[in-house]
C-alpha cells in the first residue's frame, strides 16, 4: 500500500478565487509546484480532495470541474508532477440545483473521498498526509493516524466543540509543508 499527500486545491495548489472553473482563472501559488515536484520525488502519490459546491450553486458544471482538472493534471505533467486522483464534491445541502442538494458524506470535512481514493487507489490512510488551508481539509486525521499540516493562517477548530489533533502541524504554505515532511 502507497503512502499519499491528500491536497485541498483552492488555497493550499492555486489561488482561491470563490468560483473557479475557467482554466484561465486557474493560478498556481508560488512554490506549489516546486512543492508537489518535491512530494512526488519522495514516494508519495498525490491526491487532490476539493469541495466544488459551485456546481450545487449553479455556477459551473461538472464537465467544466473535470476539464479545469484534465488541464491541471496534463499541465503538472509536463514538469513530471503526475497527480494519481482528483476528487470533487459537487454537492451542497442548500444548493440551488436541486440534483445537488444533499447532504453527502463527501462534502468534506465529510471523509467519503478519502476512503475512496485509499480504496481505489490502494492507499494506507494511516501513512498519509493531508494539506490543506482550511480545518475540514484535516478532519481525515482526527479519525486516523494520518499527518496533516495547516497552511497558513487557517483557523484550527473545525467547531466550537472539535479541535484538530495535535498531530496536525502548521506550515506557511505548501513548500514548507513539503520540506518538512521531506526532510
Ligand atoms: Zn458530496
């Protein structure tokens, strides 16, 4: 079983810009790719987790998250940066399209994704690592033994009631957070 980086993708590979579905607006943050070149070098397979709930907000479709994603994965291919999955949540509890509007186990901080990429891709969950900017990037590691890191200023608590595990450690940005977990 392989050991996987699981990345949130707006705000921890590219710049978050609300309701980014043109691969135009698609702008990778400083060092993300140096950051995944890193990552891939030491063994790991990466794996992109990201909620998409612009498409349950009516915003942009499916095909249009799966093309954005087709470019990202052919473009980090070229700088032999190879992405082993990309998994969406297109849904939302109160989105506009009404084919959207569940309440999924896949939204994150639900773990759906997670487990199906550990299973389709033959992952060890519990030697993993999870990157993220936000705290329901990491929820993974409170039911797990996997690592995570908080990019940036990203709020710790999830809730009121849930705190993220102590062993979720902070970095500036995904470069840093690459380094320490190559180190
Ligand atoms: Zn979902």
């Amino acid at each position: 079983m392989n050991s996987a980086i699981f990345l949130d993708r707006d705000g921890t590979i590219n710049v978050d810009k609300g309701s980014l579905y043109r691969i135009e607006d698609f702008e990778f943050l400083p060092g993300a790719k140096e950051a995944l070149s890193l990552l891939t070098g030491a063994g790991y397979r990466l794996v992109i987790v990201t909620n998409q709930s612009g498409v349950a907000r009516g915003c942009y479709g499916e095909d249009d998250v799966r093309t954005l994603h087709d470019w990202l994965r052919k473009t980090l291919a070229l700088e032999k940066i190879y992405v082993d999955g990309i998994y969406y949540c297109p849904h939302h509890p109160e989105a506009q399209v009404k084919a959207y509007r569940v309440k999924c186990g896949c939204r994150k901080p639900g773990l759906d994704l997670f487990y199906r990429a550990a299973s389709e891709l033959g992952l060890d969950i519990d030697r993993s690592i999870a990157v993220g900017d936000k705290a329901r990037d990491l929820q993974i590691c409170a039911h797990s033994a996997c690592a995570g890191y908080l990019l940036g200023a990203g709020e710790i608590f999830l809730s009121a009631l849930s705190a993220l595990p102590a062993s979720v450690r902070r970095a500036a940005d995904l470069l840093a957070a690459a380094k320490d977990i190559i180190q």
